[in-house]
C-alpha cells in the first residue's frame, strides 16, 4: 500500500506556509484563511486527512510514522487541543457540531497520539452516523485532525458578524468563564452583548470582559466577514492578556429571511386593508416606486407585489427587497435598519462601487429631470384633473358591466401617472426643505421660527386644515349655548339657526371642494365625508377648541441681514414644493377616491343578480375575482367567501402586530394568552405545539413528533430528541450550545436562556416565537 504522506514524507505539517486544499480538513482549511488574513491564531498542526484514509488499512504503521512526526515538530513541554477537521464539518448548511471528538489540555507524544486515534475514531462513531442520516448526508467522512497550542483561557466565546437568526446587521459576543466547551458543549448560559452600528445594544450589567477586548473581538469579526465575503462566526480564546482566535467558519443554517416593516405603512397605509383596496393600491402605489427606482437603477425584475406583504390585513413593507435596491445604488442593504425605526442603527453610509460609478450618468440624468419637474406638473396637473372631472361626471347607472370594468381600467391608468406624481414630489419637497434648513443652520437661522405657507395665496384650494381652521374660529366665535347646541343636534343645529347661515354655508362649500377625502386617502373603502358630513362639522368643532395657531415668521422678518443667493433659492425651491405637494396630494385624493363609486355600482349589479348580498361587500373581493366573476362567474359561492373574510377581519380586528415581522409566515396570534417567558432567540421560526418537559436522557420516550422539548441544556447525545421536535426551549445555551446549532440546521424555532422553563407542565400549549425569545402560553 502506498502511504499518502506530504511531499516532506509526513502525515503531520505546520498550518503556517501550508497550501490551501481538502488535505487540511474544513477547520484546517478556514484556520490557514484566518491566519493569512493576519488574525492571532495559536500555532497549529495538522495531521491530514492522507493520514486518515491510510489508518484505515494499517493503523499501527500510520501511528509510528505519526509519533516520529510528533516528536519532530511539536514541543513536548506545552499543552495541545486536538480538534476534529472533516471534510464535511462546518458546511453552511450542516456543521456536524459536536459529533466528533475533541480532546483539551493535552501534552506529551502518548497522550497526543491517543486522542488522534479517538478523534480518527469518531468519524464512524453511532453518533455521528445517526446525525449524518438524519441530515441526509451521504457523503464519505475525510478526517483531518488539529493540534493547536492550548491557550489556558480566563473567558472563551463565540462571535457572530451577522445575527444568525434575522439576519440583521448587528455582531453578537458570547462568553464564557474557562474553557469555550461550556458554551459549545455544555450549553452553558454566556454572558451576551449585541452591538449595532458600534453601540452595545445588549450587554450584562456587569461585563466580564473590558470594552476593548469586545471591541477587538466585534471589529476582527466584522473584518473576517468583509475579507471572507460571507457572514461568520468564530470562536476565540482570552487568556487575560492576548485575544486569540481558533476556528472560523460561515455561519451555519444562515437563512437570509425577509424582513418585513410597517413602520412606513402605519402612515400611508394603516390598519385593517380590505382584499379589493390591497389588489389596486399596491401594484398603483408599488408601481410608481418601482417606476423611480427603475430611473436611478436601470432595468431590473423588481415585482411591485413583492415589495409589500398583508400580514393579518395589515400592511408591511418588504425591507429586504427594498435593501437590495439600496444596495444597487451603492447604499449598504442594512440602511433599512434605519427606515425600520432602530434608533441605533446609525446613518447610511454612502460607500460607491463599480456598479455606483456606471450608474452615475443615469443619476445625473435623473437629477437634471427633476430639476425641472415642477414644469413637468405644471403640465400634467390640468390633464389628470380634467380626466378626473370627465369621469367623475359619468352616470354609471347607465353604463353596462362591460364599461364600468373599462372605467376601472381607464381610471388605473390615469392614477398610475398620479401616484408617481405624488410620489416624486413629497420627496422633492423633503429634500429642498432639508436644503433649506442647512442653509438655516449656517445662519444659525432656527427653522422653527418660520412659516414657510406666508403668502402662499392658493394653498387654501388643496389643504383642508386651513379651511376647517378658518371655521373652527367661526365656530368658536358662537355664543356658548348655541355651540352647545350644535354639539348635542349637529348639522341639524345650524340649519335651524340663522345665525349659523355663515359657517353653514363654508361647510356646504367646503365639502364641495373637500368631500373627497376620508380618514385614509389611500383606502376608497373608507367612507369619504360627502357620505358623512357630520364628520366635517365633528372637525370644524375640534379646530374651534384647539389653540391658535402659533404666527411664524417670514424669512424676512427671521434673517437679521439681506438673505444671500443660495439661502433665497432653497427658500423658494422649498415654498414652492410644499404647494406642489399639497395641490398633487389633493388631486391625487380625489381621482384615486373615484374607484369608490365605480366599484359600489359593480357592486349593487352582483347584488341584482344574486352574486353578493349588498354593494359594499364588493370591498371583499379582489379586483382579479370581481374580474372572474364578471366575465366567467368563474368563482363558485363568493357570497360564503366574503362572509369569510368579513368575519376574519372582524375577529382581527383588535390584535396587536409586531411593528417588524422576521419571514414569510405570519406571526401567531393569542387572544387567551396567559402568561409568557422571554429568552435569548436563537433559531427562527414559529411554532404552536404542547409543551414535553425533558429532564434527562432517560425521558427521551416522552417526546412525541411535533411537540415542544422543553430542556435544561443540551449536548451532543441529545441530538436524536430533536429529529422530532416541533421547537426547542432551553433554560441555558446561547448561539453556539448543540440545541441552538442543530435547530436551526432542521429548520425549528428555539429559544434559550429561558428562566423558569422547566417548571411548565406536560401538555401545555405554548407558542415559540424564535424571532423574538418568546415563548407564549396559552389558557388551557
């Protein structure tokens, strides 16, 4: 037999100036990275995986050649760890944690040689044959062997780059006192921090380690995931004086899920949102984002329908997707951190790439477009308008099912230019008011101080709180008993007093002018207030109680000196943006608002013909189903489908969502939730289930398929239990214990670090939240 030993005729070879490949195993492989990246890496040898294959055969003549190895290159008067290094250990998508041996603190030829053999024994140990069967992993065990100096630690750990669960863009530290076999093994409870955008966002209240060695460890592991171009943890030792790092891998199980947030919804597309609302506005209103980022980004496949998701018939907004369009730009995806609402997440940080410079021409393009994009809307403002005014003086009584779906169809496209209209122009707005004020600040000018509406004589036609303003002084002007009386008739009240005939009158009008608007602009089902006017007069009533308005200044009257050129042009830029945006916001309003009677006349034809029970369950349906049932009645019992989702609307009504959903799948809801424990997340997912609690290894016939294993810790021999497991809690673990590991390589939600776990009972249902370390309990 020919022995596969080194071209220096050895089984055993330094790590440092070895060359790259699967002789060194996974570990070898990934500590010879680290080490050339220039992280501290104790001195470490190798014994390959030739050695190995060839022990297969003759064993006694492979560890003679070993021992003279031994004796050659390692020092006898130090201390090693002999660390297992397989081919298929450390994968992204399994790690084989724990199911090979490791042997600590061991000196001399004897005892290196004998834990060698136990880590070569291992490999085709029950353990690891059951894990690789249930991980559906057939591929032949290579196994190379580490021997690394043994660095006698104060604390060890584990260091995330990315959080392993959610994906965010935030580094996790683990600790523990002595030997990093507590954490991995043992599943001890660590001390843990969360740092983001270098803020310690979680720490101990009494750290372990100083602030410097943490930030050591969060910056090496920041920089080993730039050199390395995917998200890693990494193990490291701290002896007290020296931080040193001794393995290195891409997290295992590292799921990228979507990461959903209504933190902008909430203001433009808040609450309840019917199915027939949801399938017009968010490919309109999608639509017209996409057609901007489309400007700034070139062609792409962006679907507008993925960029948001209903969750319970609320709104949230793909923030991943939308980081990727961040991304392309030249903006690190993370920047949606900050449009999520993390206080901490700091500011974007604009970093160009190849990509960013070929898009820069595009760029200037597009900022030279809208330059001029008030002329733009000077333009199209009286097109939209008069094709509104056109179709809003239809008489849809008389027009067929046909016309009124074409009617539908041409108002879509009419609002498709309308929503990009009222897309853009807030955002200009935005921007020549920030421009503005940084031209305030160098004057140390307090924009505070200013009214930037003074003189805009027009803006009354297209903002309704300055009409209901003026009425809400007429109201108050009123003596005392007949406000009483209008609170207690209402408009009744000012009809049958001629003292009344004035605000009267400015309500009539105003609801001519304003009628179109309701509590939500973006949803038509919302009753608009020339449905309810009683509305109208309930917010004439509430201006008419508030204080007066606070007297801003002109810019004039707040700047002591003649305001120089580039302070005058921003002033005027950002005047005459805040009109555009109200008089586009207004129109837009009022053309969407006229989906309204169009689909409430579809509806009253379905009821004529025994399809709905009455015109405003049309709202129930989608646009795509109306459409079905129109042309084909393609859709069998649509009045049992809208009675279904009425109910479910209803019974949904009064939940509580989270304001960031992590996945796809939407969150659990309770509405018997006695009581709840909190732990540390460290696999995602949600789950339902009874509770099994799990003491020992001699309960393992407890533990039913999908139920919940409730634990006090893990180790490797519990890896069979968790085949069957629906989710996992543990009183102790953090990232790197076995339980965490091995649940997010099978998919299942596990919480831990979960004080007081072990005292629920059998059979109790809970749900597991693995996004947030919650673990719910139900009323039983």
């Amino acid at each position: 037999m020919r022995l596969k030993r080194n071209a220096g005729g050895r089984y055993l070879i330094p790590l440092e100036g070895a060359r790259e490949g699967g002789y060194l195993g996974s570990k070898g492989l990934n500590l010879l990275r680290l080490e050339r990246l220039g992280f501290h890496v104790p001195r470490t040898f190798v014994v390959t995986t030739g050695a190995y294959s060839d022990q297969l055969n003759s064993r006694e003549e492979v560890m003679t050649f070993l021992r003279a190895d031994i004796e050659m290159l390692i020092d006898q008067g130090k201390s090693y760890a002999i660390r297992s290094s397989a081919n298929v250990e450390d994968r992204p998508d399994r790690s084989f944690a724990g199911q090979f041996e490791t042997r600590l603190d061991v000196s001399g030829t004897d005892e290196i040689l004998s834990a060698v053999g136990d880590v070569w024994d291992s490999a085709t140990s029950a353990k690891a044959i059951e894990y690789a069967r249930a991980m559906d992993s057939d591929d032949p065990v290579e196994m190379a062997v580490l021997v690394q100096e043994y660095v006698k630690p104060e604390y060890s750990g584990v260091s995330f780059s990315r959080n392993p669960v959610t994906g965010l863009n935030e580094s996790v530290i683990e600790a523990v006192e002595g030997s990093g076999e507590n954490l991995v093994q043992r599943g001890e409870t660590p001390f843990r921090w969360v740092n983001r955008a270098g803020h310690f966002v979680i720490e101990p209240e009494e750290s372990p380690l100083d602030l410097p060695v943490l930030e050591s460890i969060m910056k090496g592991t920041r920089e080993m995931e730039t050199r390395q171009g995917n998200p890693v943890d990494a193990e490291w030792v701290f002896d007290g004086k020296v931080l040193h790092w001794v393995q290195m891998r891409e997290i295992t199980a590292f799921r990228s899920v979507n990461i959903y947030s209504n933190r902008i919804s909430k203001e433009f597309l808040p609450g309840i949102i019917k199915p027939l609302v949801w399938s017009v506005n968010i490919p309109l209103v999608n639509g017209a984002w996409v057609r901007l980022f489309t400007e700034l980004i070139g062609p792409n496949d962006i679907d507008p329908m993925t960029l948001a998701k209903s969750f319970y018939y609320r709104a949230y907004f793909n923030m991943g997707a939308i980081g990727q369009i961040f991304q392309a730009m030249g903006f690190p995806k993370d920047s949606i951190e900050m449009l999520m609402g993390f206080e901490d997440a700091g500011r974007p940080v604009f970093k160009p790439n190849p990509r960013t410079i070929r898009l820069m021409p595009r760029w200037m393009g597009v900022g030279l477009d809208k330059i001029t994009f008030s002329s733009r809307i000077e333009v199209m403002y009286p097109l939209l308008r008069d094709s509104y005014v056109s179709m809003a003086s239809k008489d849809l009584e008389l027009m067929t099912e046909g016309e009124l779906i074409d009617a539908v169809e041409r108002l879509y496209e009419i609002n498709r230019e309308m929503a990009y209209l009222n897309v853009v122009t807030p955002l200009l707005a935005n921007l020549y008011a920030q421009m503005f004020k940084v031209q305030l600040k160098k004057r140390n000018l307090n924009f505070e101080e200013l009214d930037l509406t003074m003189g805009l004589e027009d803006l009354h036609l297209y903002d309704p709180s300055i009409r209901l303003r003026s009425m809400g002084s007429l109201y108050h002007e009123l003596p005392p008993e007949l406000r009483n009386d209008i609170d207690k008739k209402g408009l009744s009240a000012l009809k049958d007093n001629q003292s009344c005939r004035i605000l009267s009158d400015e309500i009539t009008s105003f609801i001519e002018d304003f009628g179109h608007f309701s509590e939500s602009g973006n949803d038509f089902s919302s009753v608009p207030w020339r449905e309810n006017p009683e509305v109208v007069l309930n917010m004439v009533v509430q201006y008419g109680s508030a204080e007066g308005r606070r007297e801003g200044k002109s810019l004039e009257e707040l700047a002591a000196e003649r305001p120089g050129l580039m302070l005058r042009w921003t002033y005027k830029r950002a005047r005459q943006f805040m009109f555009q945006r109200d008089r586009i916001s207004s129109l837009f309003t009022f053309g969407y608002g006229l989906f309204r009677p169009l689909f409430l006349e579809l509806g009253t034809r379905l009821v004529t013909q025994g399809v709905l029970m009455e015109p405003h369950d049309v709202f129930y349906l989608t646009w795509e189903e109306i459409l079905t049932i129109v042309r084909s009645k393609g859709i069998a019992d649509p009045m049992s489908l809208v009675d279904e989702r009425r109910s479910e609307i209803e019974s949904l009504s009064n939940i509580e969502l989270p304001g960031i959903i992590f996945g796809d799948d939407p969150p659990p809801v309770m509405e018997r939730e006695i009581g709840k424990l909190k732990g540390t997340p460290t696999s995602g997912g949600y789950y339902e289930g009874p509770v099994r609690v799990i003491g020992s290894i001699n309960e393992f016939s407890k533990a039913g398929r999908g139920d919940v294993l409730v634990i006090p810790f893990s180790d490797v021999a519990w890896t069979p239990l968790f085949s069957r497991a629906g989710a996992i809690v543990a009183e102790s673990g953090g990232f790197l214990s076995h339980s965490s590991i091995v649940a997010r390589e099978y998919g299942i939600p596990a919480v831990v670090s979960v004080p007081g776990a072990m005292e629920l009972e059998d059979g109790t249902i809970v749900t597991v939240d693995g996004y947030n370390g919650l673990v719910r309990i139900h009323e039983r």
